[in-house]
C-alpha cells in the first residue's frame, strides 16, 4: 500500500505552498 508515499507526497505539496506563500510575500 502507498500510504506513506501519500503522505510524504502531501508533506511536500505543502511545503512547497507554504515556501511559495513567502516567496510571494517577499515580492510585494
């Protein structure tokens, strides 16, 4: 079953969305 690899999958999903939120905020 892949149900680690789901939740690794969504760890970085939103570590991603959280470092793209500061990128954003950076820029403005």
């Amino acid at each position: 079953r892949g149900e680690g690899t789901a939740v690794r999958r969504r760890e970085e999903l939103h570590r991603m969305a959280e470092a793209n939120r500061a990128f954003v905020h950076y820029r403005r």
